[in-house]
C-alpha cells in the first residue's frame, strides 16, 4: 500500500479508454469524478500530511457500456504558486512552506510576521450545485471545475457570498440545488455556523449568496471544535462537538514557532463529546439547555440521520483512538513498515446513537428513552442537564468513506451503507463492503495486493429497492510496478458480486479522496 501515495506524473486530458471485462449494464450513463492528492512534493521539496498533496480531479465517463478515464491537475493559486517556485511556498495542514533561498536572514525573519497567503488548493471533495462541480477542502474557498474537460475555472471565496471563515468538505445538498453547510465564523469570538446557499439561478454566471442558519458558540475559548461533516434529517441538522479542538492561539503564532496546522489540533480525553440538534426552519438549538452526551470519540465522516418516533437517528463511523491522526502523515504512509503500522490501528467503527427529543426537566432520571424497537443504543437522563447516550454498534467491522443510495434515503430511514472496509483478518482498508443495518451481517468484495476508493452508489433508474444499483469504486494494484493497472470496478449493489471492471493501460489512478457520480439522463 505504501507505494500507492506518489505523485501522478501523467495528465491524461483527453479522455483514454480502457477495455471492459464483463457486462457493464446499458442504463449507467454519466460521469464519476473523484477528488484528492496527486502531487506529493515541488521540485525536491515533499509534503509531510495526507492532506496537503496538491489536487488532482478524475473523471470516469460510462455510456453505451465503455468506460473513459482522463485528469487533469486543478490549477489553484497554491499550485500555480508552488510550481512556478519549485518549492512549497505556501502553508499546508501539516507542512511548512520553504523558505525562500534568495532571501538574506533578516528577511527570513522579517517573514515569520507577516501573513501568508491562504491555501487555496481543494483536494478532498467535489460536489455538485445544480449543473456545475465545486470542488472542495475546509478553508473558505471552493473550486468550479469543468465537467467534461476538467479544466480549472473561477475561485469562489465563501466569505463573499456568506458570513463564515471556512466550510467544510462535505456539504449535503438537495435535488434542486440548494446546499446545506456548517463551518466557523470568528467574528465576536469563534462560532459554529450552519450555512444554506440555495440554487444557482438559471443563465446567471453569478454564484448565490447564502445565509447563516444557525450560530452556536464554541464550547472553548480561544479554541474551535474540529468539524469534518455533520447530519441532516428532513426538519434538523445534527453535529457532533467532538473533543478536539483547534487551538486558536497556536494556530496564530504557528508561523513564529515553526509548527504546522497540525499541530495546533488538541484533543481531551476528558472531556464529553456533544451532539447538538438544530432546527432547520428556525436555526434554533433543540433542547439548548439538556447536553446530550457520549464518551469520548472523535468522527470525520456521518452515515445518515433520520427521525423516528420523536427521536433522531444518528449513525456514524467513530474513531476512539487520539492516534487516529498520527497514521495520516507521509513518512509513515509512504514507508515499508506502513503495513505493520496500521495492523495496530483501531479501525473506525460503524455506530447508532439515539437522540430522543422531547427531554425537559421533568423526564425521570436513570431510564433508557430510546423508543426504537429492536435497538440496543440507550439514551439515559443522568442529571438534571445531561443525556448520557450509549452507541449500538451496526456491524462487527471496520469502515470509512461511507456511502448510502443519497438521493433516495438520506435523512430518511434507510438499511444499507457501502464503504471502505477494513476487515480484522486482513487489518487493512482494502475492502469493498456492504453492511446490512437490519441485520448487522455485512458483504465484501476484496482482491489481492487492490485497495479500492471509496465506493460510489449509482442506483438502477427502474429499480425498486434501495439497493438496486451498482458501486463504482477505482481500484489500485499495489503491484503496479510489476505491471499491475489500475481498472474501475463495477459492483452489483444487493450481492455485492463483480460484474465489470474497465483497466486502463495507467499503472496508478491518485490515492484520493471522495467523488460522487452526475448521470447524463
């Protein structure tokens, strides 16, 4: 696996075409397009974190049963910046800029006062606002990427079009176009923000203003709660205040003291994690005064959230060890001992938390108020201001990167969520799985030395199940300097069975991130 995280040398701008084993089905007729690191060090200078590689977007065209592959760089400031330099000359998450060899040492210490510019390279999502694709990362800014050829197109600052600082990758968005967000303003001391941008209106070059939603104050000081996703029901929003913290004040004197972004996150063991439930028509916190409570976890990615007999249904995929974020820096991904590594990582954890609503001070004390049948997740009144919530685990496995059938069941009840698995026996996220939440049995597709993105559900435009569909996932052989290529996979959703696969004559596609598939129907 350690191989996989290298730069991508070649640009394929017009679109290659790869031979199709199997019988990809007539009605898969759009685009997949993935987002994530592809250039992992300028000139001779590498990049330390996961997260700073700058950006490559991948398009996967399926029609009349073929398959095209193309990507192209995305061109930010960051990236022009950093190549016309040779050098990393602007702040990544946890990678230092270089400094500049023409300058003498009193300029050198001149710059540790002055401020860099923002880093504006969106490598971790794309989503879609109405017709058009926004890539994404968790600063203030978005990048608008042509579809069909890829290209780079305008920068969209969000702090121009509403009052927040940053936003997070991982938007949900509505099948009219409007797009529901939460990031951090600091304006009066640092908040959490729910944002909602509506649709673009149609012949209008001109990007929506949005609003602010809700406005919550952060639970620290001079310290931000970390927010990678959140949920979203039909009538809440929902977002778990996790113990981890961005500390502001090392955040600011990060360049003085020579320390990344990175460095500025804290986490406490001893500390509560929250979750907090907005009211999507009036923005106002639900219960405000009842803290609804777990042990400690951190999450980076939600299922889905649904309402159920005046509860809420929250599903995530938690991680409850701090070492979490230590196994995301490069010199340990890109090493031979990576393997041995992630062997003794504590693999995210698919898990159900029930948030009854109606709680007052009245409730009694020491009673489960979960009203969901045939579910073990427990939601206890212990003091006169606390739910303590105890999670039912969905299945007895490892997963990230989840994926539901999106247009049909988020923020409604559902059964099945896809992603990355990472089995106990192979103690690698080097599966495709399917967890049956009914059941709690879950299904895999796996082969030897492949280690598939995270898997995309496209769903059968005649079908009548939730599952009728397929995955799209792009698939990595570590063997690929031996002649191995990479092939996009394709996966019949209810048995989770092969049933095409398209290889690219292209030893690598980018170990990335998330994607998402736009039909052409």
């Amino acid at each position: 696996m350690h191989k996989l995280f290298q730069t991508i040398k070649d640009e394929h701008e017009k679109p290659v075409e790869g031979t199709v084993t199997g019988d990809i089905p007539e009605w898969i007729c759009g685009s997949l397009y993935r987002n994530g690191p592809g250039m992992y060090e300028v000139g001779e200078y590498k990049y330390n974190h996961w997260f700073d590689p700058l950006s490559m977007v991948t398009r996967f065209h399926i029609e009349n049963k073929k398959v095209t592959y193309q990507n192209r760089f995305l061109k930010s400031e960051t990236y022009k910046k950093n190549v016309a330099a040779q050098r990393i000359v602007i702040y990544g998450f946890g990678t230092l800029p270089v400094p500049d060899p023409c300058q003498n040492i009193f300029q050198r210490f001149l710059s540790y006062f002055t401020l860099d510019e923002r880093n504006d390279n969106t490598n971790v999502n794309i989503y879609p606002l109405k017709d058009e694709l926004y890539a994404s990362t968790e600063t203030n800014f978005i990048r608008k990427v042509d579809p069909t050829t890829l290209e780079t197109l305008e920068r969209v600052d969000l702090t121009d079009h509403v009052a927040v600082n940053t936003a997070t990758a991982h938007p949900h968005y509505d099948a009219d176009g409007t797009v529901h967000n939460i990031g951090n303003s600091f304006k009066g001391g640092p908040k959490i923000c729910i944002i909602k941008i509506p649709p673009k209106k149609d012949k209008s070059d001109e990007f929506p203003k949005g609003e602010v939603m809700s406005s919550i104050k952060s639970s620290g000081k001079m310290s931000i709660n970390y927010i990678h996703s959140f949920g979203m029901t039909e009538n809440y929003y929902v977002y778990v205040e996790q113990p981890m913290f961005l500390n502001l004040l090392k955040l600011l004197t990060a360049k003085l003291r020579g320390s990344p972004m990175s460095n500025s996150l804290d986490w406490y063991s001893n500390i509560k994690t929250r979750f907090r439930i907005i009211n999507k028509k009036t923005g106002e916190e639900v219960n405000p005064d009842i803290k609804y409570e777990a042990d400690p976890l951190m999450v980076f990615h939600h299922i889905n959230a649904y309402e159920e007999n005046g509860q809420i249904v929250l599903d995530i995929c938690a991680v409850v060890s701090q070492d979490a974020l230590n196994y995301v820096y490069l010199k340990d991904l890109t090493s031979a001992e990576c393997e041995a590594k992630w062997r003794t990582f504590d693999a995210p954890e698919p898990r159900r938390y029930v948030l009854p609503l109606n709680v007052d001070q009245k409730t009694p004390q020491n009673k489960n108020l979960v009203e969901i049948k045939q579910s073990e997740a427990k939601a206890e009144k212990t003091a006169d201001d606390t739910v303590h919530c105890s999670y039912e685990t969905l299945a007895n496995t490892g997963m990230e990167f989840p994926q539901i059938n999106y247009s049909r069941v988020n923020g409604k009840k559902y059964r099945y969520v896809y992603g990355v698995g990472w089995h106990p026996k192979g103690k690698h996220f080097n599966t495709v799985m399917k967890i049956d939440i009914n059941t709690k049995t879950f299904k895999e597709w796996s082969e030897d030395n492949c280690y598939p993105s995270e898997p995309v559900f496209v769903p059968n435009p005649k079908g009548t199940d939730e599952d009728d569909g397929v995955l799209l996932s792009a698939v990595n052989n570590s063997d690929f300097d031996k002649g191995k290529n990479a092939f996009l996979l394709v996966l019949d959703a209810k048995s989770m069975t092969e049933i095409a696969r398209a290889e690219f004559d292209i030893p690598r596609f980018p170990k990335d991130f998330h994607g998402m598939f736009k039909s052409s129907q």
